[in-house]
C-alpha cells in the first residue's frame, strides 16, 4: 500500500472516531502519531550512526516511551507482538496519563532552545489525545508503524502527503486558512526573490510554514553541490525563523519543518504584533522576509500602541512590522489585501507613504479573485519592496488565469509562470506595466491595467437618436403599467 493509500486509510477510520470532528481533528492527531513515528526512526538511524563510529548516541525518548514499547512491540520475528501490545481503555490510558505529560514535560529545565527535546516538548504543550477509543488508536498505530522514515524517498513522499493534508485543512474552509497559502503563490515569491545560503529568512505569520520550506527548498536545490559544511549547518539551523500565535497552526508548521528535514526549525509560538516595533534594531532585522500576514482581523488599543502609525487592522500593523524588520538592502514579498492598495484614509495613506519614500516598492503582483477561496474571496495582491532607496516607478502585473478559480480549480504555477519570466527585468507585456511614482494620486496603488480599457462604440447620431426613442417607448409602457396598478390598489 503506497504511503498515500495508508493516510488514506487512517483518515477513514479516524472520521468513525466520536472524538475526531473535520479536517482539523484527523490532521492534528494524524501528526503527533506520525511525528513520534518519525522521532523513533531518526532516532534509530542516529544510535546505528553512532554504532559505526564506535560513539555515544543518547536518546531522547527513553524506557517505556520508546515507539516500540509502548506503540507497537515486535515478538522476536519483528511482528507486533499482540500479547503485549497496549489497546482499548489500557491503551488510551497510557498515551493520556503517561506519554503526553512525559512529552509536555520536555520543555521544562532546559537551557538549549535550539535541541530536539526542547522543540519536541514545545509542540506538546499545544497538543492532547482525542482518539478516544483505543482500538481506533490501535488501528492507526498499525498501519503508522509499517512506514520507514529512514528510507530517503519515503521521508520526501511523507513530507508531500502532509502538504495535501494541510491543503485538506484549508479546503475545510472556516478558520482553516491560517494553515495553507497555495504553494504556486508561494513559489513563484521564492523564485522571484532568490535566497541565498548565508542570508536569513524570516515569517511572521508562519502558518504551516510553507514560505520557509519552500525557501530551504530553494537554497538546498540551487546550491546543493556548492554548500561547504558551515552553510550546510547555517541552512538547518540559522537560515529560517519564525513565529505563530495559534497553537494549532504553531503545532503544524513545527511538524512540518522538521518532517521536510530541518530538524531544529527557530519557529516561535507568539503573536508578533505583541511586539513594539521602535525596538527593533539592525542585529534583529533579516535578509528576506516571505509572508501571508492575516488580513481582515481587529487588534486592540494596547497592540496599536507599538506601532508608529496606530490602526486596528492587522495587514498595516504586520505591513509596519515588516518594514521595520527587513535589513538594509533586504527583500520583501508579502500578500496584502486589496483595500491595502487603494484605501487612502490617514493610517493607510500615512504607511504608504512611509513605504514610497524610504524602500523601493517595485513590483505589484496582482492576484485573481479567488487565490484564497473557499475560507477568503478578497482580492490580494503582492507587494514586492527592499529597503534600498525610494521609490521611483512600480512594475504591475495582473495574472489572469484561463479560468475562473473555485475551491476546486485552483490557481496553479503555470499562471504565474510569465510574471517568474519577466520579473528580473520587469519587462512590460498585455499583462504588465509600468507606473512612476509622481503618477500616483493620494497614494492610490491599485492596480489597473491600461492595456484593458474597452474600446468606446461611436454609433452614428442617427442611431443613438433611434436608440433613444425605443427606450423612450419601454419607459413610457412601464410608467402606464405602474400607474394602472397604483390607481387599481387606490380604488380598492
């Protein structure tokens, strides 16, 4: 059975579960099982690692926690050992009293932020059981058992059926969108903004941290065989940081980080809006900045206040955040809503301002309507700005998909794939164009393509003039339609 028919397979049988509730519950205890699955088969590979060249190796998840204790022990063939093997009542037991608060406990009295435990007791806090019957946790733990997380091809095929869980979760629609951001989007702002090992990237409003894979992605393939020992080490551990404030989105993008093999993700559960933006210095600033900020929500007064420029909408506070956390001559690209572009009240008009006279906003991608459905129909765009000089002219480019995108037709990276094409030189073309900045009125940045302006009909007078008369005689039909009524329900 392919590793997809196994998920496949346990998403059925967790849907039958009276405490599994959508696409968030089966994803969310579908993860902690995988994970210590994961955590098991990493571990092993680094004891026979140690083996080899005759070192110590010590576990992190030691005794009656191990994987194959207390989830699936073997009999001396290697298969589960089904005398000894915990299930129904007996096993919910254990995995509620024991193994979750040994795992939450982790995090406690540890000075090393960066080590495994740390993070595997950061990701705990934030989770519990809610499979409550043991058998269909006896089910699961089977099937989860029978993957091999060391093989390297398994490890990559895993890390793409987690990306279609978490898509799973956003089609849920609801609050589901925290998690997901189409992955054609977040390519083409990887691929048009060009890490570079050595450089680091930062998300303030991580989610499932798709823009910081996709970004270790990016410097892994491109400069694979170039890395040296040191960049390599730079890459895993000091290349891409990030915060979350929901648990759960918290829980996922860890998961996902070290599921894609980085396994000490610097990903932080806070709000980042907590944070006053006048104490950000240049040894807090990063490289490049990837993000899908949350739009549409309201903070309160005492969030505003460590802000500059005071507004209770989130996309102005984050867009602050960003300018203010990107290093001289670092890159920007964020997705804002379209009310950003065009609003020019005083908050909105003031930050924009701020944005043309002291960075380089060259670029606006605008997106089509319904990148985002089916939680969110606003119309987004992407800003493309580097804290390098001011604004001089900005480059548009409208993409306009075949087809009208819906839950179901998404957008994909082939609709993106001339705007990647011209980016470099911002060439103009009948999707694109160039603005200068004396241009732009009242701080009016949306985006309208003048290569789209209908063409006005000259119809000759005499045809206007016979134009006019039939919908002279329409109206005057109608007027007596009207008035017959009125009278009829006076006369009554």
């Amino acid at each position: 059975m392919e590793l997809q028919q196994k998920i496949d397979r346990i998403t059925d049988i967790l849907r039958r579960d009276d405490g599994i509730s959508g696409a968030m519950h089966y994803t969310e205890q579908i993860s902690w099982i995988l994970f210590l699955k994961f955590l098991h088969d990493f571990e092993e590979e680094k004891e026979g690692e140690a083996e080899l060249n005759a070192t110590d190796y010590q576990r992190v998840i030691k005794g009656e926690y191990k994987w194959e204790k207390w989830a699936c022990p073997k009999d001396k063939n290697k298969n589960i050992d089904k005398k000894n093997a915990l299930t129904g009542d007996d096993l919910t037991l254990f995995v509620n009293s024991k193994l979750f608060p040994y795992l939450k406990g982790f995090k406690a009295n540890i000075l090393e932020l960066k080590s495994v435990k740390y993070k595997i007791g950061n990701i705990f806090e934030f989770l519990d059981n809610k499979i409550a019957s043991g058998h269909t946790l006896r089910e699961v733990l089977d099937i989860i058992d029978s993957l091999n997380f060391q093989k390297q091809d398994e490890l990559f095929e895993l890390s793409q059926v987690y990306e279609n869980l978490l898509q799973g979760m956003g089609n849920d629609g609801g609050n589901s969108g925290e998690f997901y951001t189409p992955r054609a989007v977040i390519r083409a702002m990887v691929e048009c903004v060009q890490p570079k090992p050595g450089q680091t990237i930062y998300d303030g409003a991580a989610g499932s941290c798709g823009f910081l894979i996709q970004s270790f992605d990016y410097i892994k393939n491109k400069y694979q065989d170039k890395l040296s020992t040191e960049q390599w080490n730079f890459l895993h551990e000091d290349t891409l940081f990030g915060n979350e404030k929901t648990p759960l989105a918290y829980i996922m993008g860890m998961m996902n980080m070290i599921l894609h093999g980085i396994e000490s993700p610097n990903l932080f559960k806070q709000n980042t809006l907590t944070n006053n933006i006048r104490d950000i210095q240049e040894k807090d600033r990063y490289d490049v900045i990837l993000a899908n900020p949350p739009f549409g929500g309201k903070e309160k007064s005492q969030i505003q206040q460590n802000f500059p420029i005071a507004s209770n909408a989130t996309e102005l506070l984050f867009l602050q955040h960003f300018m203010k956390s990107i290093k001289q001559g670092g890159k920007v690209a964020i997705i804002v809503p379209e009310g950003i572009l065009f609003q020019t009240g005083n908050s909105f008009a003031r930050v924009k301002q701020e944005l043309l006279e002291n960075f380089n906003l060259h670029t606006i991608l605008s997106l089509p309507a319904g990148v985002f459905l089916p939680y969110s129909g606003v119309k987004t765009n992407v800003i493309f700005f580097e804290r390098k000089g001011a604004t001089s002219d900005i480059w548009y480019y409208e993409c306009v998909p075949p087809y009208k995108l819906t839950k179901n037709k998404p957008i994909l990276f082939e609709h993106l794939e001339e705007f990647v094409k011209l980016f470099p030189k911002r060439s103009d073309s009948n999707n694109s164009w160039t603005i200068k900045v004396d241009e732009i009125k009242d701080y009016d940045l949306s985006a309208k393509n003048p290569n789209k302006v209908t063409d006005i009909e000259h119809l000759p007078p005499q045809e206007i003039i016979n134009h006019i008369k039939k919908n002279d005689v329409v109206i005057s039909s109608l007027m007596e339609e009207v008035e017959i009524i009125l009278t009829e329900g006076y006369d009554e």
